[in-house]
C-alpha cells in the first residue's frame, strides 16, 4: 500500500478524493439482506453475470462475459455494432407529483424546469447550498405535475425530502416501483420499433412516449449512458412485471443479435459522460467538469446554490479560475485497459510531480489509445498540454515508468446523438468556461 498523496493539491475539499493506491480487492461479496436485489437480478443471474457491484444500496451486474472469453471487449463490440441491455434498475426513481412539482423541481435543479414540456426529459444536475454536484440523473417530465428523477448514484431522495420537511411545497416525495432496462446500440430502434412500433422512431432524443412491452405499462425514452443510440424502458410496477419485459424484449432481440451486457463504461467514457462518485461528487462544482451550461445565466427563479454558482461564474469570467484542478480529458500511453481501475492513477506534471489523478480510463478500440477523464491543476489544463500516468503493473510497458500523456479534446469520440459540448463545437462555440 502507498500513503495518500498530499502533494494533490485538493485545498477546495474537505473530504478528498481518495488516492489511497490499494489496488484490487479480491474478496466476495456478500449478499444480504440491507443491499437490494433489484427485480431483473435473478434474470442477469441467468444471463451468466459473474461480477457486481453495489450502486444505489442494490446489487449492480457488471459483467457478464469473462475475461478468458475476452471480457468487457466482447461487450463493447455488441454495443457498438449491434444492440445490447442492461440490467440499470439501480437508477432509483423518485417521483415528485402534486401542484406545486414544477416550482419544487425548478428550486432543486439548476436547469430550468419551466422549459421541459411534459413527456420530455433532460439530463440535470442538483447542487446544496455550497454548489457541489449532489447528482446528475436524467429527469423525466411525464405530466404538468408530475417528474420522476432516475438519479445516480447517491442517497438523493433523503435529501429531496428533506428539502420540503416544512411542507411548503403542496407535493408527494417517493421512490416508486419503476425499474429501467437501458437497449443500446445502433440497432437499438429497429429492435424498439419490432417492440412497441413504429412511432418509436418519431421519439426525439430525450422525449418520452407510453408503451406496453410485454403487456406490461412502461414509460420509453431515448436516452442512455453511451453515445450511441439508445432507449430506456421504465417498466412499471417492475417488482411484480419484471419477467414480462425482460423475455419479450430477448424475444424480440433475437433478429438483431441483442446480447445482455454491463453498463458500457468504456463508451461513456469516450462520449464525455460522467459517473457520479466517480468523475464528479459533492464537492465538485459544475464548472470543474465541464458543466458551465448547466448553470443558465437566463434562469431567474432561485434554486439552491445559485448564489455561490453565479459567484463562481464572475471568478471565471474575470479571469479568476477558483478551483486548484479542472478535469480534462486525456490520451495515454501503456497497455491497453481493457477493464474498471480500482483506484484514481496519479498523474505527474513534465517534472515528476504528482498533481493529478485519472478518474476514469479505458481503451478505445476507434482511435487506437488509452483515454481517461482526469483532474489536473487548471494550468496544465490547455488542449496539447504533455503530462505522464502512473499505471498499475499490469497495464505498464516497463513496470515503474510513467507513461506520456497529452491532454485532448472531450468527447473523446464522436455520439449519435451529440452533447451540449458537441453542438456548441460545431457551431464553431464554447459553452464551458
């Protein structure tokens, strides 16, 4: 084991992220009772899921193809050629129904919620007071007074309800029995379309429309933690249909190769997504990740946080960068990283010194290179700027050296359908700051 790193300058923290370089973990993990198993559990257990992990206090698959039989790779190539689901129904759902949801969600959420129209859905984040990311999830807007959030991972309907504990809001807070199947993968709308017909194609990105899949009530959406193209289906009362949506969408899979799959972390990656816990936490601001539009100068009404977001804001804009790192994305040398990291790699500046860590890397088949998200201190942020990695042994060409890094453009590759990041950039505009 090392020490942690306090050479990391990490002063904006109070609790930082942990460098603590352990490496793996082998033990098993044990099922009990306090972790939930969600309702397709015992479905990805058929599927051949060999790995999990816990997300949202329940029992997550991630794997299902074997390392002897060429692990997450495998699974990438399905995704990226065919179409593919995922087990997700750890994106817990909160609902917030009555007549007050959308002054409520529009005081908790940075964006403005007055702009989703019902039966439309946005990705969004939530902030306390201090302006730290406490999540990211997709929100969907199924009804005037009516929003589910699909959080993350984090306890967020704790803090949701504690927000209205006075009860100044006239709504209901509570999770509910909705668990979501992600279909992704370039032959994910024909699969959809032989699913629940052809009106799945009119569905814009982010839109909603009511479906029966299986027999069963579900709400569909095209989003999906991948660049690709890509649906979730929300099946309802999921506790008691969850068989029901599952077969029928195998079924229905069979003419075009579906395979069950892991979240793809390794194509997140590449599209620019984050993953909370991970590349961004209560602590980190917006404007550190690359989140700037996330935080309108347009919106008037208040939300929590906003007053130190805009202060954050005037820092930047006056050429005051608040924050010792921002995270970058990176290209690296080694080995290929064909699996999770179980730790932050430490990142050295040209010198040797350790100011960095990578928060999320993998290989990416396209472009023939290693490439990671990572924090690094804001002056070595610019795009070509020259860094080293440290890696672990099994993926170092020569076991203690550190290898080349050059900070790079983020998306990393480019997604079917593009981020806030990629549309500004080919109007030839910044949105970050």
């Amino acid at each position: 084991m090392h020490p942690n790193i306090p050479s990391i300058d990490q002063s904006d923290r109070h609790v930082p992220y942990n460098l603590r370089q352990s490496g793996p973990t082998p033990v098993e993990m044990l099922i009990s009772t306090r972790i939930r198993k969600s309702p397709y559990w015992h479905l990805s257990m058929e599927e051949g899921c060999w790995r999990a992990t816990t997300y949202n206090r329940m029992y997550h698959p991630r794997g299902y193809v074997r390392p002897e039989d060429g692990g997450a790779m495998v699974e990438y190539e399905a995704l990226v050629n065919r179409v593919t689901m995922w087990n997700v129904a750890v994106e817990r759902q909160i609902r917030i129904k009555g007549p007050d949801a959308e002054t409520f969600v529009n005081f908790i959420i940075t964006r403005d919620a007055t702009r989703i129209k019902p039966m439309h859905a946005k990705y969004v984040i939530l902030c306390n007071q201090k302006g730290g990311i406490l999540n990211d999830p997709i929100l969907l807007r199924l009804s005037e007074t009516e929003f589910w959030i699909s959080i993350s991972d984090s306890d967020l309907m704790f803090w949701v309800q504690g927000v209205n504990v006075f009860g100044n809001y006239d709504v209901e807070i509570d999770e509910i029995d909705v668990c979501p199947l992600q279909i992704q993968g370039p032959l994910s709308e024909n699969l959809m379309a032989s699913l629940v017909g052809e009106r799945v194609r009119e569905i814009p990105y982010y839109g909603l429309m009511e479906a029966e899949v299986g027999g069963v009530s579900c709400i569909i959406s095209q989003t999906g933690f991948t660049g690709e193209k890509g649906y979730e289906i929300f099946t309802k009362d999921a506790s008691i249909h969850a068989e029901k949506v599952w077969y029928a969408v195998k079924e229905a899979g069979v003419e075009f190769g579906l395979m069950v799959i892991a979240p793809a972390h390794h194509r997140r990656i590449a599209a620019g997504i984050l993953s909370w816990g991970q590349d961004l936490d209560f602590e980190t601001s917006p404007f550190q990740v690359n989140l700037a539009y996330q935080v309108p100068k347009k919106k008037k009404a208040d939300y929590i946080g906003k007053e130190v977001l805009e202060n954050q804001r005037r820092e930047i804009e006056n050429g005051n960068y608040p924050f010792p790192l921002k995270q970058v994305g990176i290209k690296f040398g080694g080995k290929p990283v064909v699996d999770y990291a179980n730790d932050f790699w430490l990142i050295q500046d040209p010198a040797g010194k350790r100011v960095g860590y990578v928060t999320s890397p993998w290989y990416s088949p396209e472009l023939g290179v290693n490439i990671a998200l990572s924090f690094v201190p804001f002056e070595l942020s610019s795009i070509n700027q020259t860094l080293k990695v440290e890696l672990p042994e099994i993926y170092s060409e020569v076991i203690g050296e550190p290898v080349e890094a050059t900070v790079c453009e983020v998306p990393f590759r480019e997604s079917v359908n593009p981020s806030a990041r990629e549309v500004a950039k080919s109007k030839g505009e910044q949105y970050t700051i």
